[in-house]
C-alpha cells in the first residue's frame, strides 16, 4: 500500500468512496490535508495531474487543525487503508503536541474498528448528522 497526497484528479474517485458529490471532494482536496491509499502497483507521482481511477483508490483520510486539535473531517476505504491513513494525522498530531479526534457514524463498525486500532479511544457520542448518530473519538497528544 502506497500512501499519496490527493490531488485534483482524484476527486471522482474519493466522491465513489465516500458516496458524496465530485465537486465536494474536489473542494475537500484545495481545502484540507487529504492523503490516499493506493495499491502499491498503481501509485503515480503525486504531482502529475493524472485521470484517477477509483479501482485503485483503498481509502482516503482528510484533516485540518482547530485550536490544539488535529480533526480528522473524513475518512474512509477499506479497513486496512482506514487503519495506515489515520496514522498519518496522528503523525502529525504527535509531531505538533495535539490531541486528534474523529467521527464515525454508529453503524460504521469497520471504521470504528480502524479507529480503533490506529489509536484512538471512544470518547462519547458526537453530534447528529442527517439524522445518524456518532461517536466521537480521540487521542490526547500522542
């Protein structure tokens, strides 16, 4: 698994992982960190502005700081891509001496489970979004 920085090119395939419009992911990409999961024979240099294929996209994770807080805004893919892309705001979390912190919607037990295992502790429940509950999870300063 190859772990990129998004680029524009990807946002059609980050809209079909998390089922979301083209142009949000594309806003998501100018806006946030965004890294990808890639299967290491489809990895390309992430500065060529290149057709992404969703096939080969395992996962994508975004995230900004707030205050001494790194969020975690989305993330998803398969588990295993989940997993290596949540280390990549905690790296930068510990690197900063931030917490880090996270949302999963109640019936995403695979995402739940990678936040699990990437370090992350449940931390209560978090606000309602269309109408599915959350919970919140988080690192205190890795």
């Amino acid at each position: 698994m190859h772990v990129r920085d998004a680029v524009e090119a990807d946002a059609d395939a980050l809209a079909a992982i998390a089922d979301a419009p083209s142009d949000a992911m594309r806003g998501l990409v100018h806006d946030r960190t965004v890294r990808v999961a890639v299967e290491e024979e489809a990895a390309t240099d992430p500065n060529e502005d290149l057709d992404a294929d969703p096939d080969d996209l395992l996962g994508f994770v975004s995230f900004d700081v707030r205050g001494d807080t790194v969020h975690v805004t989305q993330f998803g893919g398969t588990r295993a891509a989940a997993e290596r892309l949540l280390e990549e705001p905690l790296r930068f979390a510990a690197t900063e001496g931030m917490a880090a912190e996270l949302l999963v919607m109640e019936d995403e037990d695979d995402l739940k489970q990678a936040a699990e295992s990437a370090g992350f502790t449940e931390a209560g429940t978090g606000p309602r979004f269309e109408r599915r509950a959350t919970t919140r999870y988080r690192v205190e300063e890795p």
